[in-house]
C-alpha cells in the first residue's frame, strides 16, 4: 500500500485526469459538489482529503465508469501520516518528508550528485561523519540518523527493489569525509552498488567538458506509477540547506530530464566508472 502522501497526489491525478477527460472546469465540479473551487483545486494537488460520498458524487458527474471507481476510492482512504514520523524517523525535517514518502513509492529513481555520496549509498560510518561536521545536523541524535537513513535504504534491497541511477561527479569519490577509513568503506559500499542489477552507477570525470556546467545542480527525479487511468507521477526534487523544491510541471520535469539526458552521455559508462572508483579507492589505501 502506497504512503498517505502518495495516495493523496496519485488520487489528485486521476481526479484532474478525468475531470479534463469529461471536459469539466473546476468551477462546475464545485459548483456539483456545492463547495468552493479552492476545494477541487487542493484535491487535484493532493493537498485534501475527501469523503467517500463526496467522491461518489464528483466522479458520477464526471460520469466515470463504477468499475474504475473503486480505484480511487482505496486511495481516498489516507489516513493521516503524522504516526510515521515517530521514533528515529522524527529526525526527518517536514521538508524532507513528502521526499521519504515519493522515494518509498517510486519505481525509478535517478539522482545527480556534486559533491557528496547519496543518502541512500552512504555507509554507517560515512553518514556519522557527515552528521558529526554537517551544518545542517537533522538531530544530536547521530544514532536516529544511521537508523533513519538504512530505512530509507532497503528501497535498493527489498523483494520488488526500485530501479535506481546515478550520476556522480568525480568530486564525490575524493571528497574526504571522515578518516581514509571511512572513504575506503564507503568506495566498498559503491563498487557493490554498481553490480547490482537494478543500479546503474556513473561517474562524471573532471577532464570532461559539461553541458552548462550541469553537474553543479543536485537534483533527484522519481517516477511513482499509477494504477488508476492517469499518467504516473513524476517529481524533480531540489534541496538546499534549509528546504527544497518539489517539481511536477511538466515543462520543469522535461528540462531536469534533457539535462540527466546530457549528464548521461557525458558521463563514463558503468563499466569504466567501477574502474575509477576502484582506483580512487586504492589511493585511500595508500
């Protein structure tokens, strides 16, 4: 079952989806639902929740089929996900939590990286280092943060993995975090990676030339699927140091998607890129 968050865009997509589909504006489906327009605007956002009545209601003046309502009736049924952000997972910023949710359902995720190691590849020992000197420390709590990170890792692991690419500049294998004990682990840690099958692992080297300086934009896409009649859902996520983006305008997710395109190309191929990792962590040795 998709996170409360999830369920609430996937059914904002279908309600948008078949609103356009039977060739209604927003104001006549609040006009058959006696509310303010504001209303079917939040829902199509995901940013309410409504009845069960009430969405009977909306989708029979849409005059969708029954056999497909009951789809977005399953996902009408959020609950609230205040409860998930107890324990070690409270160290999550708000900010930060609508990305768990959208990581914990995608199917694709594809993530550039300038400096440092992605969350979700970061060994015990490389996460502490980062916590113990970050500027940005989620919580003094360093052991809440191990344990909240290798949660969010499994999504690699677990019995349907998502399907996970990266693209790292060479600045991230030679950053130092930590001791050269740390880097050696974590280098481990990215070698495996790179052999799984469902990680595709690139690193962009210094001496090539990069399309606009691209590789100094972090950002990371996900694509959640569907299992309604809309389109799946896909995200550009951008972070800075005390909040982020979410991007779902289709015009941003397709400039993101032509610059990973280009990122893609410039980048060496898996192959090559387990070569330099592997020299890099040799250098650690030395």
């Amino acid at each position: 079952m998709a996170t409360p968050t999830v369920r609430r865009l996937q059914l904002g997509n279908e309600l948008r989806h078949v609103r356009q589909k039977a060739g209604r504006e927003q104001s006549e489906a609040a006009a058959a639902l006696d509310c303010g327009i504001g209303k079917i605007s939040r829902l199509e956002l995901g940013q309410g929740g409504i009845s069960k009545g009430d969405l009977k209601l909306l989708l029979e003046f849409y005059g969708v089929d029954p056999n497909e309502m009951q789809w977005m009736f399953e996902l009408a049924r959020t609950r609230s996900s205040r409860g998930r952000w107890g324990g070690y997972r409270s160290v999550f910023p708000e900010w930060f939590r609508m990305y768990v949710d959208l990581e914990t359902d995608a199917d694709d995720i594809r993530q550039v990286q300038g400096e440092i190691i992605p969350g979700i590849l970061q060994t015990e020992a490389y996460i502490r280092a980062m916590d113990t000197a970050s500027a940005r420390r989620e919580s003094e709590d360093i052991d809440s943060n191990v344990a909240a990170r290798q949660e969010r890792q499994t999504i690699l692991t677990q019995a349907k993995p998502a399907t996970a690419s990266f693209i790292l500049s060479e600045s991230c294998l030679r950053r130092q975090v930590g001791t050269v004990w740390v880097m050696r682990e974590q280098l481990d840690r990215l070698s495996e990676v790179a052999l799984q099958q469902n990680a595709n692992l690139q690193v962009l080297p210094f001496d090539v030339e990069t399309p606009g300086g691209g590789i100094s934009f972090d950002f990371t896409m996900l694509r959640i699927p569907s299992n309604g009649i809309a389109a799946d859902l896909e995200f550009v996520y951008v972070e800075c140091l005390d909040d982020a983006r979410y991007l779902d305008d289709k015009d941003a997710v397709a400039t993101y998607a032509r610059l990973w395109n280009q990122l893609q190309a410039a980048a060496l191929s898996p192959k090559e890129s387990l070569k330099v990792i592997r020299s890099v962590r040799k250098q650690y040795s030395e």
